[in-house]
C-alpha cells in the first residue's frame, strides 16, 4: 500500500507501507492491503504507521480526512 500524509502547506509522509491505524470519527480503525473503498473524517488523536521494514512513525493530528481507494492512501490533515 502507499500512504501519503498531507496538510495544505507540505507533504509530511510519503511511503510504502504495511499497515495503519487513525483516529475515525466514529473510534480507531487499522488499514491493511485490499482494504475496501472508504472515505472518513478522522478526529484529534495519533496516527501509527508501520512501514514494510517493521518500523513504526507516529503523527499527533487534530482532525482530517482519509480516503483509501487501490490500495493507495491519502490522508488530509487540518492545521
């Protein structure tokens, strides 16, 4: 899957990865490769990464949106 990251000012995550967990509206939910077609807002909380070598990288977020579509995975962050 590919996972970008991206606020109005700059792109902060661009990558390949293997798994992720955001903050949905409605509670947390974890993304994995062929995940269905989704659009979600997202709330205050942290978003978990884990890329394809294990590592993990953590974004503290006050909302947004997410979109996952083909396994790609775009994440809008509100300033």
């Amino acid at each position: 899957m590919f996972l970008e990251i991206v606020t109005p000012e700059e792109t902060l995550y661009s990558k390949e990865i293997k798994y992720v967990k955001v903050p949905g509206s409605d509670g947390q939910f974890g993304i994995l490769k062929d995940h269905a077609p989704i659009i979600s807002t997202l709330q205050k909380g942290q978003i978990k990464v884990v890329e394809i070598d294990d590592t993990e990288e953590l974004f503290d977020v006050k909302g947004g949106v997410i979109e996952i579509l083909k396994n790609n995975i775009i994440i809008l962050l509100k300033l």
